[in-house]
C-alpha cells in the first residue's frame, strides 16, 4: 500500500479515545513500519498502531483497507465521518489538508510540537526529518483570519530554530459537512513561507564561519 496505490489487505480498527487502534501483526508491519502510518502503542501491546482520525479516515475512505468498530459495532464511511466531526470541530479541515498532502507523497503527521497542524515527511520519520510544517486555515469560515501574522510570525521563528519551512494550507470547505467530503469539491492552496536572510546576516554568518 505505497503511494503508487498497490493494493491491501483490510485491517481492523477499534476507536480508543481519539485514535483508533489497529491490534495485529500484519497490521503492525504493513501500516506501520512499511507505510507510515500510526505510532506505535506498546502500552497495548507489541503490534498496537495507534491511528489519527485523519489516518483512520484516510485509511477507510481513500484506500479502502480499514473498517473500523465501537464497543463491537461496525461504523460504516458515514458513521465514522460523524463520530470524528462530532468528536473534533476541526477534523474536516484537518483530513481536507491530510488528504491533499498524503495523496501527493508526503507522509503528513501530527505537528503540535512546532505550533502546526501537520509536519511533512517524504518517506516517514524514520528515514527522514520533517521539511516542512503545514497550518490548515478554513477560508470557508465567515470568522475572522483564525491565524494572524503575529502566530505566523512565531511559528515561523520557532520553525526557523528546528530547520523547517512553513506551509500555509488553505481549504475551502463545502457548506454542508453532514456527509464525507469529496476530493473533487475542494479548494486548496498552499502558500510556503520560508525565513528571509538579510545580505547583513549573510555577512555576520560568513564572518562568524571564517573564525
């Protein structure tokens, strides 16, 4: 199940507070030490793979090789799109920008250590360190701009220190979240904002180098 689309067995997953477990061998080793997804949960057991919903629903929705229970029901694509909306206002924002970048090679993951939705990996991380950061922004909303440049200003400071560019996704939302949304309905951009060097800084780098 690389990103070429090579097909897969089904798995099983149970919800388990806000992540939805996948308990087994093949699982372990297909999903997670092959693909990516998931971190692994020793606190169940050796083959625990603990999901995002957004992996969940990804795994379930787009590539079609996970069903996923609650207390020994089946939730079906629907159900599971409500349990994870009800549960997290946010999670079609978030699966919108999970979606976008994992369908085009990037292995997305959790990025609230680097005050960001996602951090972009190209193969996972451990092959790899993340490029970049991703900030999902809902350009559907009638809000205010949810992300001033005051947060992008110290997220991008912060992101400068760990080596990281930053990647703004913006995501048009249909109005009617009652059901799935469809990747053909969706509007996304991404702005990549990386730190600007003076010729100043530049100079007092290079003088600092030659000492």
């Amino acid at each position: 199940m690389d990103h070429g689309g090579s097909q897969l067995n089904c798995f099983h997953g149970a919800l388990n507070g806000v992540s939805v477990v996948v308990d087994s061998v093949e699982g372990y080793q297909v999903l997670h030490v092959e693909n990516s997804f998931g971190t692994a949960n020793k606190s169940l057991s050796n083959n625990a793979v603990s999901l995002t919903y957004e992996e969940a629903y990804f795994l379930s929705y787009a590539l079609g090789c996970l069903t996923v229970s609650h207390s020994s029901e089946s939730f079906d694509l629907l159900q599971q799109w409500k349990h994870f909306c009800d549960a997290r206002k946010a999670f079609p924002l978030k699966f919108a920008c999970y979606f976008h970048f994992r369908t085009k090679g990037w292995v997305p993951k959790e990025g609230l250590k680097y005050g960001a939705d996602f951090v972009l990996y190209r193969s996972g991380p451990k092959y790899s360190h993340a490029e970049y950061a991703v900030i999902a922004v809902d350009a559907s909303t009638t809000e205010s701009t949810p992300v001033s440049w005051r947060d992008l200003t110290g997220a991008g400071r912060l992101l400068h220190s760990v080596a990281k560019d930053m990647i703004i996704c913006t995501v048009l939302l249909p109005q009617n979240l009652e059901r799935p949304i469809s990747s053909k309905g969706l509007e996304i951009k991404e702005v990549l904002f990386s730190k600007w060097t003076s010729m100043r800084e530049d100079l007092e780098e290079d003088t600092d180098a030659s000492w």
